[in-house]
C-alpha cells in the first residue's frame, strides 16, 4: 500500500442506485446542501413540466413555434446536466480533485465560489434565464391574446381569481405578459453587451498594440463617440430606421463599446510589455494570432467583469426605450412597454406598472451582484 | 497650465465639429422632414413646398450644411421650425428649469452620497454599511421612470401630499409668497429625490471603494501609529486622498446639469431641455435639435477638462507643466 492509496482511500467507491437516480439528493445528504438543491432542482423542474404539459412538450415532434424548440431542447439539457453534475460533483466530494499549480482564471473562480452573495446573484440569474426560455410552458395565459375582455380586464392581483398579478386594460394576464417580457429584456442586454465586447475588444487591443498614429485615431473615436450623450443618438437611429429588435439591439451594442476599448487597451499597453509578449514575437507567431489568442485572453477576466456591471445599465436604457414608445412596439410584451402601459392607468389598475418594475430591479440587481463579486474575485490588490 | 488648457481646447474643437456634422446629416438623412406632422387628407402638396421653401429645406444638402455651419459659428442658431421662435429662446426657457433640477438633485447626490460612502467605508462590515450597500445596489439598479411613477402612486395618488408633475400650480398666481415658495418646492421634490437617488447611490459605490482602498495604505497606518486621531485620520488623511475619483465624477457629470435627463422630465411633464430634445427628435425641428447637442458636446468637453484641472488642484501630485502628463 502506498502514500496515494492513503490519500484516497475511497477512491474506488461505489453509490447506491438511489444516488445515481435522484441527482443532488445525494449531495443533499452528505452535507452539500445549497448546491445539491439546486442540482435537485434541475432535476426536478424538467420532470414537474413534462408531466404537467406533456402536450405542449410532445408538439415538437408534431410542428411548434420556435420558441416551444427552444423550451424543449432547453428542458431536455438541464435534465441531462443535473445527472451529468450529480455523478461528477459526487466523485469529486468523494475524492476531492488537488491540481498543484492553478492558473489565474482558477484562482479567481474558486474565490468567486466562495462569495455566498455573488452565486446567490449567480443563482437568480440563472432562474430569470430559465423563465425566459422557458416562458410558453410555464406561462399561465398566452401574453398577447383577449379572452373576453369585457369580464377580465382591470381585474386586480389575487390568488383566488387565476390572475395572480391581475389583467392589464385589454384583459391579458400580467404575470405571463411579465414572463414573455424577461425574453426581450433578458436577450437584448445579453447580445448588445456581447456586441458592444466584441467591437470595444477588437479597437483596444488594436490600438493598445500598435500604438502611434493607429492607437491616437482610435482613441480620438472613442472620444467622438463618448461625447454624443448617448440616449439622443440611439433615439436619433432609432427614429431613422424604426423600432425592431434587430435595430436596438445594434443601437445599444454600437453605443455602448467605448468603456471596453479603453479597459482593453489600458490592459494591452501593460500586457505587451511583457516576457510571454515578446516571447511569442521572438516565435515568429502572427500579428493577428499574437493580438487574439495571447492578449485578448489575458485581459478577458476585467472585460467580463465590466461586462457583467453594464449589461444591467444596458437593460435599464432599453426598458427606458421601451417606455418611451420606441423600444419593442406592443403587442409584444417587454418589461418597459408594460409600465408604459401601466402609466396611462396608474389610478385604477396600480399593479400593472408595479410588477414589471420589480421584475427589472431584480434583474439589474443580480447582475450587479455578480459584477461585484468577480470584480473581488479577480481583483489582485484584494488578495489576501 | 494654460498651455495644456489650449492645446486640450485645440484638440476638443475639431471633435465637437465632426461630432455635429455627424448629427447634421444623420438627420437630415433620416426620414420625414418637419412637415410630415400637419400630413393629412387635405394638405395640400403646394403648402408643403411652400413650408420646405421656407425652412430653407429645399436647398441641396450641401448648401444647407454650408448655411448652417456659417450662422452656426457666429452664434446664430436658427429659428425653431415646430414653434416659430428662435432657437436661442426655446433653449433659455428650457435650460434654466434644468439647470434648477440637476443642478439640485447634483449637489444633493454628491454630498449625501460622498458623506455616506466614507461613513460605509469606515464602518466596514458593519450593520450600517450592509444596509448601505445593499440600499444603494438597489436604488442604483431601479429604472427612474419606475421610481418615478412608484412615488407619484405613494405621495401624490395615494397620499396627496405632492402634486403629480409640472413646475407650477394652476393657481400659483393666487397664492402668498409662502405658498408660492412651498409650491415651487412641492414640485421639485419628487424629480430631485429620483434624479438624485440613482446618482447618490453610485457617488457611495464609488466613495466606499475609493475610500477602502485609501484605508489600506501605508500613509494611514503610519498617520495612525503617529498618534493621529482616528477621527483626523479618517476625515482628513484618508478623506482627502479617497475623494480624488469623486472629483472626476463630478466633472463628468457637469454636461448632465445642462442636458436634462429626457426620461425623469417625461415622467414628472417638467418644462426642461430633456423634453425639447425629444420632441425635436419627433418633430424634425432640425435646428432646435442639433442646438441641443452643440450644447451637450460642448459640456462634455469642458466637464472632461474641469474635472482633469480640479483633479491637478487637488492631488498635488499631477502636473500639466511638463506636456506629456495628461494622457
């Protein structure tokens, strides 16, 4: 017997059948409790929503809408991930993983895994997404359609009537006009942000790198672009084209890219001069290779972190929009049309500009949260 | 210094030109033109060229550009399309109601924010500073026009305490100057407290960061095993040196006082430069808009600049003198 099997002694452990079939009970049990509920959880959401709307789940096979695609193969992966979790997370409790030398990004995950208040943000991410995705099967009323508005309009919030946060002036059902809602806000602060990364990215790390009359050229951009307060650009394009999503969402990312391109090249002038820099040109390795697979990645840890902070600005701008009549036009819900909506009735029917508003907060909060969290994770001036 | 203020000016000026020039054709670009407003059945086509001819929109693009950009320099902005006054009028009227409300919600933001995020900081961990944090997270997170229709559902709707929006009363000519005086103010209370909320909770996220990261430092523990008061060494030592990122954003925040917030002012109907923007965004009034944004990229450019001076007066360790300092 040598020094390895005392280190492991249960490396060869087997789990009882139970373990295997009910994911994160397990964990749940051998005192991993947040996370093996929410392994439990993943398991258990697919299963309660097949067997409550099989119908809408087995019309995939028959034809759907995308979005009900969408929810199935959505349903079908996190069911296939809380198995695939419960059987690695468990081997890894059992027989703990010790790697000697961790590189940057590691460090930074295992210190983000340490701040409860950052995966608690983390966590109700990850719920908003999922009712997002999720929203034809979980929606209580379809969003857009009237069903005798005469008798259910303007019905306030209760638990008793079946509108659990009332109807809206043309008798739809606010709490699934909430949940179709989160869809826009949720996609477009997503894939504007992604835009406004990848444009910010590409002009700091070309600037930063190449410097001289380039960088200077760029900068000054930076600085055009910086100077036009940005809500009357967006409201001047968004006048010149029309309000579509496709637009706002090229709106928002192409007015959003400046504070990246200075992160970045802030992050590129101390990078490129050093060793595995110079190392990689003494290699012969191209330019373009040197810029996107060397620097880039280097500074990706502040970039998701400012990322992460603005995508909630970016989705308080569009649900601004939305409120002043040129976001996501109605019928199609978005959380800023509602409390539009819910201004012109403010008097009789509080509750419709209410929840919506709430349902922004949480969002803008949690992503926050997370921003703030990986920003300590991965500050090392905070390291102890 | 002066140099470094006129060559910041030199480089500035060609930005805010390209800048306009931008705005300039990309509305005029833009569908619509200002007389698609009175379009209906009955419009006679005539009218309409009579109208264009009068705006001077009939001209080629380039001699409009041309004609703009001369009385442009020479201060003379036009004459509003939508409203028939000069440009300059319908942006004095505005301008000084904005002026009222930012410049307010401004100075109430910043003190209140920088007091509070020196006291979190402080207090580190505290129950005070959990609470302060997680407050201004939220407020920090909350859309104005929400908040501003929450409080207008609570203090105007609900309890009546707090008129609804506008700058006036109906009835302000009737009233003492006691009542004048609370009127004014009843209409200011709810625009400042959502304009200033959201600010106020970013200035102490700031504060409080700037001010553990000063706290750390080697100079304070030394000021502390000196003997320093611990009241001296938080309020003068740590202070001075933490409320150096504060002073930049107060620069920064120098073009917000004259552009209005156009949202805040939609939800309380306040008469200021947010509002005149929008509607001549909506309306096409070409020379009212652009005026707007000449105004803006002005500011942005002289707030960039006061807060990089105010920064050198305050920490004396940045020079302009030698040229090179300022990148």
């Amino acid at each position: 017997m040598n020094s390895q099997d005392l280190t492991y002694p249960q490396s060869d452990m087997r789990f009882s059948l139970w373990e295997y079939l009910l994911p994160g009970v397990s964990l749940l049990v051998r005192g991993r409790k947040s996370l093996g509920s929410l392994i439990f959880v993943m398991f258990f959401i697919p299963v309660v929503l097949f067997i409550w709307q099989p119908a809408t789940v087995f019309s995939v096979f028959t034809g759907a809408a995308w979005d009900i695609y969408l929810a199935s193969i959505y349903l079908f992966l996190l069911f296939l991930a809380s198995y695939w979790l419960n059987v690695n997370l468990l081997q890894d409790h059992v027989t703990p993983d010790v790697k000697e030398g961790i590189s940057e990004w590691q460090v930074g995950m295992r210190r983000f895994k340490k701040n409860n208040r950052g995966m608690f943000g983390l966590v109700i991410l990850g719920f908003l997404y999922s009712v997002a995705l999720l929203a034809p099967l979980i929606s209580p009323y379809d969003p857009i359609s009237q069903e005798n508005v005469l008798q259910v309009r303007f019905l306030s919030p209760s638990l008793t009537s079946g509108y659990l946060l009332g109807t809206d002036g043309f008798g739809r059902d606010l709490l699934s006009r909430i949940i179709y809602g989160s869809r826009i806000s949720l996609f477009i602060g997503f894939v504007s942000m992604t835009l406004s990364v990848g444009i910010g990215s590409i002009i700091g790390v070309v600037g930063g790198y190449f410097g001289g009359w380039i960088d200077s050229m760029l900068m000054r951009l930076v600085d055009l672009m910086l100077g036009f307060p940005r809500l009357f650009l967006i409201l001047i394009v968004i006048a010149f084209v029309g309000p579509s999503i496709f637009w706002i969402i090229a709106v928002l990312g192409l007015t959003g890219w400046m504070g990246v391109a200075r992160l970045v090249r802030g992050q590129v002038l101390s990078l490129k001069e050093q060793e595995f820099i110079l190392a990689t040109k003494a290699l012969g390795v191209r330019t373009f290779k040197i810029l996107f697979r060397h620097l880039i990645p280097n500074a990706m840890a502040p970039i998701i972190v400012y990322a992460t902070l603005n995508i909630g600005i970016v989705i308080l701008v569009e649900a601004g929009l939305s409120f002043l009549g040129l976001g996501v036009q109605p019928p199609t819900p978005s959380w800023g049309n509602i409390v539009d909506l819910g201004r012109k009735n403010l008097i009789d029917a509080w509750w419709i500009a209410t929840f919506p508003g709430f349902a922004i907060v949480i969002t803008v909060v949690s992503f926050n949260i997370v921003g703030d969290a990986l920003r300590d994770a991965f500050d090392p001036r905070l390291r102890d | 210094m002066l140099t470094y203020v006129i060559r910041r000016i030199g480089v500035a000026i060609p930005l805010i030109w390209l800048g306009l020039t931008l705005t300039f054709f990309i509305m005029r670009l833009a569908p619509g033109d200002p007389t698609t407003q009175y379009i209906n059945p009955d419009f006679d086509p005539e009218v309409k060229q009579l109208m264009m001819k009068k705006f001077g929109l009939d001209k080629p693009l380039h001699i409009q550009y041309w004609k703009w950009l001369t009385s442009f320099v020479q201060g003379d902005f036009g004459i509003s399309f939508d409203r028939s006054r000069p440009v300059a009028d319908v942006i004095n009227d505005a301008i000084y109601n904005t002026l009222l409300l930012n410049g307010l919600a401004l100075v109430i933001s910043l003190l209140t924010g920088v007091i509070l995020g020196i006291l979190s900081a402080i207090k580190q961990y505290s129950r005070f500073d959990d609470v302060m944090t997680v407050t201004s997270l939220f407020f920090y997170s909350m859309p104005s026009f929400w908040l501003g229709l929450m409080l207008i559902l609570i203090f105007s709707y609900l309890l009546g305490w707090l008129p609804t929006g506008g700058m006036l009363s109906v009835n302000y000519e009737y009233m003492n100057n006691w009542q004048q005086f609370w009127d004014r103010v009843a209409h200011l209370i709810m625009p400042v407290f959502v304009l200033g909320l959201a600010s106020a909770a970013s200035t102490m996220r700031y504060m409080r960061g700037s001010m553990l990261e000063i706290i750390r430092q080697d100079f304070i523990r030394t000021a502390r095993a000196k003997g320093v008061s611990e009241r001296m060494v938080n309020f003068k030592h740590a202070t001075r040196n933490a409320i150096l990122p504060v002073v930049t954003l107060f620069g920064l925040s120098i073009p917000f006082i004259f552009s209005g917030s156009i949202i805040t002012e939609i939800v309380f109907a306040w008469p200021g430069m947010g509002r005149v923007m929008l509607t001549s965004i909506f309306q096409r009034d070409y020379p009212v808009a652009i005026a707007v944004v000449a105004i803006i990229y002005i500011m942005v450019t002289m707030g960039n600049l006061i807060a990089d001076i105010m920064y050198a007066a305050v920490d004396p360790r940045v020079r302009y003198d030698s040229g090179g300092a300022s990148e």
